[in-house]
C-alpha cells in the first residue's frame, strides 16, 4: 500500500460520498456497486476488491450523525475542493 495522509483521531480521511479515491483502480467498480445498493434500497453493498460490506451514504445518512470511523460514503463529511 502506499502513504496515507492521516486525518482526525490518526485515521486516514473518508473519501466523499461522490468523490472516487484516485489510489484505487476499481473506482468504477465501487460506485456502481453503491449505486445499485441505493437503487435497490440495500443497506450497503459487498466491496468489489475485499468483500467487505460497505454502508451506503443513505445509510449513513439515517443515522443522523458522523461517526468518524472514517466510513468509505461518509455523508456528513465536507467536501474539499
């Protein structure tokens, strides 16, 4: 793997719920998967590349607050531009 800056509480930031990670090259692949989770009403979706299960931002979203673990479609989290 390689470096990772390290954000709140020494964990690397959350990518964006919009914004692809640019060090993954399945990118494409992760967002359609979230996609398809939140279309078919799914609480989450199967990582392509670990199999982890991945919360999807709707998810997320209900549960009313961050909690900065740092989650992959993390809606609470500002976007940097």
């Amino acid at each position: 793997m390689g470096d990772s800056v390290e954000g709140e509480h020494g964990r690397p930031p959350p990518p964006h719920q919009d914004g692809p990670d640019p060090s993954r090259s399945d990118d494409g692949a992760v967002l359609e998967a979230h996609a398809a989770a939140v279309m078919q009403g799914e609480p989450g979706y199967s990582d392509p590349e670990t199999g982890l299960f991945v919360l999807t931002a709707v998810t997320l979203g209900a549960r009313g607050s961050c909690c900065e673990s740092g989650c992959r479609h993390c809606p609470y989290v500002d976007r940097i531009d």
